[in-house]
C-alpha cells in the first residue's frame, strides 16, 4: 500500500509504504495528527487466492480515501479506514 496525505501539516505517516506480505490483519500505520483537515488516500495491489486453489489467483487494485478531520488535542487518537474487497 502507498499512503497519501492532502496536507502532512494536518497528518504525518509514520511511513508512506506499507507492504501486507506476512503482515497480520489490521495493519496499523503510526500517524501524528495535528488540528485541520486532509484527505488520507491508500493506493493498494492485492494478490489473494483461494484456499486449496493457489494456481488460480486473483489481483484487485485501487484507490482508498477518506477525509481526516482533527477539531482538537483528544479527537485525534486513531483513523480507521477499511477496505473490503469482495470477490465475484
């Protein structure tokens, strides 16, 4: 996943790539959130298969993004954004 922010004077990424490889699930990012309000978007590739059908793998891509709004010191402890991808 490659992580964007509108204005990193609102959010700052601990890190702009996040890989899921061997990752488990929620995968978390550490942020500082300061007064303001940004957009976060997450470009993401995912690879997944079924189980027992590993030779026939699926790819999905595409753009996450939600708007960040931080209105004061205690309002900014966590972001959730959620992807669901859903398979045919």
């Amino acid at each position: 996943m490659v992580w964007k922010v509108a204005d990193e004077g609102v959010v700052h990424l601990g890190e702009a790539r996040t890989s899921l490889r061997g990752r488990n699930l929620p995968v978390r990012v550490v942020a500082t959130f300061h007064e303001g309000q940004t957009v976060l978007s997450a470009d993401y590739t995912l690879y997944y298969c079924a189980a027992g059908e590993e030779d026939v793998c699926l790819l999905a891509e595409g753009r996450a993004e939600m708007t960040v709004t931080v209105a004061g010191r205690e309002a900014a402890r966590e972001a959730c954004l959620t992807l669901e991808i859903k398979g045919d």
